[in-house]
C-alpha cells in the first residue's frame, strides 16, 4: 500500500456518513452523477484500461472525463476502500446537492409529481424508487423516517439517479399547495389521467403501509388495480405503476 493509502481508505470511511457527500459504487452510479451534474472530488479504480473500455461501449461521453480524472491505485487499496468492491472496478465520492424544499412544494407543477415515501425501511427499495422516478420525470422524492436516502446502498439502487432530481428527508411533509394523493389498498381504482402535474403522491412500506394521519391529509385516497388475491406489490413497483399511469396520460 503506497503511504497516502490509509489517509484514502479514511476518507471513503468518513464519506459514508458526510450529510454533504456521497458515495457512487459502480461505473453506473458515477456515469449517471456526472450526466446529472455532480461534482465528483474523487474517482479511484485499479486500471483504467477496462473502465476506457467499457466507457467506450456505455458511455462514450464520459471517456474523457474518466482518462482526465480516474486516479489509479493499487489492487489491494482498492479492495479497502468501500466494504463491497463493485465488479466495475470505479468508487468515487461526490458532493450532495441541497435542494430547497420550500421552493420544490411551492412549484407550479411544471417538473412533475413528487413521490413522497413514508418511513420506507430499505436502501435498495429506496434507491430503485429513485431510479424510476428520474425516468419518469418526477420533481423530486421525499422521504420521513430514519433511513437515510444518501446512503451508499440507496445511491447503488438508484444507479446514481440521485443526481438526476432532488432527494430530501424531512421530519414530516409541510403544508402545501399541491393536491396530496394517498396510494392506498383502501382507495379508489387509479385511472389513467387522474393524477395532476403538481400532485404528491404518497406511498407507506410494504409492511405498514401508510400512516392513518398521512391518509387523514390526503386530498385524495387511490388504490393501483390488482388481481383478487395479490395483496401487495413491491414499493417500487408500485411507484413505478403510478407515476407511469400520469406520465403516458400526457399529451406530450
């Protein structure tokens, strides 16, 4: 191990838990970061020939960006930094945005629903959650709860999506303008075309489910049509489900 070797394995470390970094595990997580803006302050991978190749084929525009950037460090170092080495051989650490909550519950609706995901209780759900609502167009996602959206996990699920819109965890959701649309068993068939643009859509955990005040404070309660007999889907699932029910009930 080269002599700045223990100082980078402890700044991958403090990372993990820095409310204003985060840290991208893969060539997907970094491809999508840097296509969506973040400030990359450190990419570390052990060879660069595969990762200019597989650049190359995945994304040609980031081969620059990688032969200018990628520091390479030894195999063994490598192996320490993160406590699951990714097969694509590339970690790097990335400021956070800091949204502006106020303003993201005050927009007009021009940059889509918010999905907002009650005391969800995984990473991986979390951050596959935040991969479908950057393809849908989401505004944003939100979450209450302990679990935190940043976490490396999460930003593994998300393939690096997080950057691609606001992901904030708040205490509770404030009051707002926009219409509050409850997904619920209890609700409502969802059809197409009944989701407005500056709607929050609401979705508890698969276990619980929504909280009876969250639903108290709905607008409206809705409910994904099923087959008799399921009682559930995967949370995202059944975010996906929804927020593709009001993109393709677009004009656009």
């Amino acid at each position: 191990m080269t002599a700045a070797g223990p100082a980078l394995i402890e700044r991958f470390q403090r990372a993990r838990s820095d409310p204003e970094r985060a840290v991208l595990e893969g060539f997907h997580a970094l491809k999508h970061a840097l296509r969506f803006g973040a400030a990359v302050e450190v990419a570390c991978g052990p060879a660069a020939a595969p990762l200019a190749a597989l650049a190359r084929r995945l994304a040609p525009d980031l081969t620059g960006w990688l032969a200018q950037h990628l520091e390479l460090v030894p195999e063994d170092l490598f192996e320490r930094l993160i406590p699951s080495p990714p097969a694509t051989a590339v970690v790097a650490i990335a400021q956070r945005p800091a949204p502006d909550l106020q303003a993201l519950l005050a927009a007009p609706g021009d940059g889509g629903p918010l999905v907002l995901l009650e005391q969800p209780s995984h990473h991986g759900n979390l951050g596959a959650v935040v991969r479908v609502a950057a393809a849908a167009g989401a505004g944003a996602v939100l979450t209450t709860g302990p679990l935190e959206p940043w976490h490396p996990n999460a930003l593994r699920g998300s393939a690096g999506l997080h950057y691609a819109l606001p992901v904030v965890r708040l205490e509770r959701l404030p009051e707002s303008a926009r219409p509050l649309l409850a997904i619920d068993p209890a609700g409502a068939p969802l059809r197409l075309g009944e989701i407005p643009d500056d709607a929050v859509l609401a979705f508890g955990s698969e276990r619980r489910g929504l909280s009876p005040a969250l639903r108290a404070r709905a607008t409206r309660t809705v409910a994904l049509p099923m087959r008799p007999g399921v009682s559930s889907l995967n949370l995202a699932t059944a975010v996906a489900s929804v927020l593709y029910a009001w993109r393709l009930a677009r004009p656009d």
